[in-house]
C-alpha cells in the first residue's frame, strides 16, 4: 500500500495520473507538458506507474500511448480526490463550474450531471442495492435500459463490476460507475446528448441531451 501510494504521492506523476482520467491514452511527450517535467524525467516517472500497475502502455507504431490501467485506479484516484482539503466544517465546492456540471470519470458521467442520474435511476427504482456499494438492475430497470438500446446481457459478460455506486469528489455523493455507467455514456454520446471536450474532462450537454434526458428519465439539467 505504501509502494503504491508513493508512485502517486509525487507531484508530476499525480499529474499524469489525474490527465488520464478523462479516458483518453496520452504520448509521454504530452504528459511530460501536463506534469510540467522533461521527456527524459517523464520516462523515468512513467516506468514507475507502469511497474505500480497504474498505468498501461499501447505500442502503435512508432508511437507509444499511456493510459490508466483499468477501472480500479480511476477509482482510487477519484477516491483520494475525496480526501483533499479534508476535514472542512461545511463542504464547499470549489471545482471550476465546467467540471462540476458534467464530466468524464474515466469511462463513465460524473459530476452534477451524473450524480442527478444516480438518484434518478434509484428514485424510479430501477436499481436494487448489494454489498459493497454494488448495484444490479431491478426487472423494471433492465426494461428501461433496453429500451434505451443498451444490451444489458453483453455488459453483464465483461470482466468488470457490473454497477456500483462511485463517490464524486466535486459533489462528495455517488454517481453511478462499473459496465453500466460506461454504457450509459457511449450511448449518450452515440446519440449526441452530449460532447466531450478535446482538452478536458468536462462534457457538455446538448439541447437534445437536455430534452431526451428530461422525457426519458425526468432530469432537467
């Protein structure tokens, strides 16, 4: 635990690791910019996340791409992101207003946006909650999610957590993460209810996002 937490305790590789949060595989040239470190430093910091199991490297080419490795860290890094600035007598958000409204936590919707969802979908009772902070669809919630054009059997067969509930560090309450969150926002995206930002983590809501999530779950954003 305390190997691990070092390799993300120092401050550029931190940096690094929190860049990559938004899903998207970075060059070491790109994340040496972000952590503000030559390419030869960046290297050395990279082959320790790598070796930490933190990150994972695609060889296309000539061209190396780093990328979390996996799930799990993004929500060990969303998790520390609790921590910070912690204990305050009343939680204050300070998360600039993009971020907060919506974004991108590794492969799934978070921010005010996600956590909206989360208490919507729980409201209309379409989740049943397990051990573990883990969630399942109720017969209800399975019939909605495949009205929605969502193959609930295939994210079931994928080597990952089904459902469960992810802490957001800027509302500092649950949104939901695991396959089905994934799934929930490659389909918003395929439907162009909402645009990923290039340089950020934050997503953008479209008119049709706002109008199709209002009709369909009863969430007005």
């Amino acid at each position: 635990m305390a190997r691990i937490a070092g390799a993300i305790g120092e401050p550029a590789r931190a940096r690094m690791l929190f860049c990559l949060m938004d899903g998207h595989a970075r060059t070491s040239t790109e994340l040496a910019i972000v952590a503000d470190v030559a390419t030869s430093t960046a290297s050395a910091h990279l082959n320790r996340l790598k070796a930490e199991h933190l990150v994972k490297v695609i060889t296309q080419g000539k061209h190396r791409f780093y990328s979390l490795d996996g799930p799990k860290v993004a929500r060990v890094l969303e998790g520390l992101s609790v921590l910070v600035d912690q204990p305050r007598p009343k939680f204050i958000p300070n998360t600039p207003t993009r971020l907060r409204a919506a974004r991108v936590c590794y492969d799934h919707m978070a921010g005010h946006l996600g956590v909206l969802l989360h208490d919507r979908f729980n409201q209309l009772k379409w989740l049943s909650r397990s051990a573990n902070d883990s969630y399942d669809l109720t017969v209800e919630g399975a019939k909605a999610v495949e009205a929605l054009g969502i193959d609930v059997e295939e994210i079931r067969g994928l080597r990952r957590r089904f459902a469960y509930a992810c802490l957001d560090w800027s509302e500092r309450r649950p949104h939901l993460g695991g396959a089905l969150g994934a799934a929930l926002l490659k389909l918003a995206i395929k439907k162009k209810w909402v645009a990923q930002d290039l340089d950020s983590r934050a997503i953008r809501v479209t008119n049709t996002g706002r109008r199709e999530m209002l009709a369909r779950f009863g969430v007005e954003f």
